[in-house]
C-alpha cells in the first residue's frame, strides 16, 4: 500500500508528507557543560523536559530532541523523590533519547506541529544564536505551528525574526525567568550574555511575569505559548495542544501531573478558606476527612464538615498561605502548608493525600499555631 501511495504521489507531482507531521514535537536542549568559561557546571532542567514530555506523549505526540550539536546533553535539578522524574530517570529508552539528541541540520522543520525550548541554566548558551535553531523555529510557526518555551528556555527566542528580519513575536506576550528573581552577586549570573527580559523586549516582544514566581504562571499570545518556571510546565504543555487540537480543551481533556493535581486541591484549600469559597473546599477534601491538632496537652478533633460548614461564602478573611513541600510516592502524598493572620497567628499544616477513583483527595489534617506579636508583620 505505502508503495501505491509513493507511485501515485510520483504521478501527480505531489509532495509526499511526513506521516507523523501533525504529531510530532520538537524539544530544543543545549549542550552546555558550565556557565560561559567557568567550572560550574550547567544543566538542562529534568523537570522542565519530562513534564511536558509525558504530557505531550498522552496526547499522541511524539517527541524528538535537538541541540545545537546533538549528541548528549547535561541534565540535572533532579528530585529523585518526585515519582514522574524517578519514573524516567530510570527510563533507559527516554535517557538514550537525551544522550542521542539531534543536530539541527537532521531535522526536517516540516515534520513538526510545534517546538518546545526547555529550561535550565545551560540553555543561555548557544541556542539563541544557532541560525539553523531559528530557521527551525520559524518554519514551524509560518506552517501554522506553536513555538513554546518554559523558564531559561525563553533565551531560545531572544533572537527569533521573520523572513524580513523582522521579530517573529512583535506586541506578543512573552513570559520567562525574570531577572528580577536571578542572583545578580552569584558567579554563574555574571556569564550571562543576557538578561531573558531585556532580550525579549529587544525583540519587540511584551515580557510579563508573576512576581510571586511559583505559581504556575503563562502566558498564551496568538501561537505563542511560554511559561515562567518549573511550576508552569504542564500548563504551557496543555495550552500547546489546546491550540494544535481545539478540541481538547473544549472537552476538558488537560492533562495534569500529580504534582500539579495536588498543588491545585491544596490552593482549594487555602485560597478556599481565605476567600469565602466551601466549594473550593469540598472539591480538595474527603467527605469524611477530620482536624488534628493539640491544645493544653489534650488531643482536639475537629470534624471536617463542620471545619467547612464555618466558611461563610463570599466572605474573605486576612489569611495569607503558601505550600511548603509535596513528597508523593505511588498514590500517596504528603504535604505541608504555612498559614498567616497577621497579627494574630501563624499555622503550620500538615496533610495526608491519596488518590483513588483518579482523584487526589486530602483525608487528614494536623496542624500547630503559635501566638503572634500583635505588632508583627506577616
């Protein structure tokens, strides 16, 4: 049968396309070993690929690799304790991929639906630059395909023009590290050939970012879609097939990773609770969840129901929270949270998380306070 095609294509004068043109994705990596000329060393982030990578899969897609000299490339920020990066850490198939990637002249820009510039510290090194990079890159995006970037790996786009030397992002929104949260004093910071930012708004581009950093922040402008840190990476993935498959945000097909489910039912909680929404919190706990806490070397049990029956809705208190830490393993998780009246008290909340049904739900929470000066500050 493929022969039949390739004659009839022959006869006609057609081009014969890629099979997989419409599902193949392109991650652009770097081979930098250490920042600029010093000995330390540099890396691409595991998170910021493997995230999007197993998003990206799910959905159909392939994946290919490609550095500006292809071959192996250095990876590291590796939480061994995370269960998706353990998963393709130990994945001997994925790591080959990762110490194969593609050079820039084996790729063919036609076979792929968008392309994707991962994180890192390494990746301020030689990919901005590399033309052939870039006339990948625009090829994609003239065939109607998405350029994404997460992280350090907007410095990809620093440079990226259109046929007529033009920006191929002008008035676009575009997110990345800021250097607002870079460590100007450190070594590493000083061989920087840029500032991501600055290179963007040189380029025409609007940069924008949360100065909360963490908290999943993108930014989605025509067939650009960019993240700002690890914390956005299965967002900026799920925004890159809603716009290659429309369909898939229509029906609610995002895909999230477990970190990002529970990150979410934690932020139920804790903006549920400071903003007057039970809702928020009947969605992130068990209905037969409880409260432990201690009080005058006595054990308090709070029933959960009730703890959410005291929400009034709509009614917003002075509460400041954030998460501490998320260790999952399989399909359970453990999870600590900082909670702030100021001044009145701080609380440090514990949680215990399982998944059942596809769902991560809190079934416990411990918690301890202490007293605040009533000048203190939160």
């Amino acid at each position: 049968m493929n022969k039949i095609i390739f004659l009839l294509l022959v006869l006609t004068g057609l081009q014969p396309i890629g099979v997989n043109a419409q599902n193949k994705i392109l991650f652009v990596t770097s081979n930098q070993d250490y920042y600029g000329n010093t000995k330390i060393t540099a890396a691409n982030h595991f998170e910021e690929i493997i995230v999007p990578y197993d998003i990206f899969i799910k959905a159909g897609y392939t994946v290919d690799f490609v550095s500006p000299k292809g071959g192996a490339i250095p990876v590291g920020y590796i939480n061994t304790s995370d269960l998706l990066q353990k998963k393709y850490l130990y994945d001997g198939w994925f790591m080959d991929k990762l110490e194969r990637t593609m050079k820039p002249t084996e790729i063919i820009a036609s076979d792929y639906s968008a392309i994707f510039y991962s994180g890192g510290g390494a990746v301020m090194f030689g990919v901005a630059e590399d033309i052939a990079i870039q006339n990948i890159a625009r090829t994609i995006y003239n065939k109607n395909g998405v350029v994404s970037a997460i992280c350090h790996g907007t410095a990809g786009l620093a440079y990226l023009k259109d046929e007529n030397q033009k920006s191929l992002y002008a008035g676009r929104k575009i997110t990345g590290y800021p250097d607002l949260f870079e460590n100007k004093n450190a070594e590493y910071y000083k061989t920087f050939p840029f500032a991501i930012d600055k290179a963007i708004t040189n380029n025409q581009g609007k940069f924008v970012y949360s100065d909360k950093g963490g908290d999943a922040f993108y930014a989605v402008d025509g067939r650009f879609v960019t993240g700002q840190d690890p914390s956005s990476a299965s967002r900026v993935a799920n925004e890159v097939i809603a716009i290659l498959k429309p369909d898939s945000k229509k029906n609610n097909k995002i895909i999230l990773s477990d970190l990002d489910q529970i990150t979410e039912i934690l932020l139920d909680y804790i903006e549920g609770t400071a903003n007057g929404e039970p809702e928020r919190l009947r969605k992130a706990f068990h209905p037969d969840f409880n409260l432990y806490t201690v009080a005058k070397d006595t054990l308090w049990i709070r029933s959960g129901k009730q703890y959410i029956a005291n929400i009034k809705p709509g009614e917003k208190t002075n509460r400041v929270g954030s998460i501490v830490s998320i260790d999952i393993e399989k399909d359970t998780a453990v999870a600590k949270a900082a909670i702030v009246i100021p001044n009145q008290r701080t609380f440090t909340d514990y949680f215990l998380i399982v998944k059942y049904q596809g769902a991560w739900k809190i079934v416990h929470k411990s918690y301890s306070w202490k007293e605040l000066p009533k000048t203190e500050k939160a």
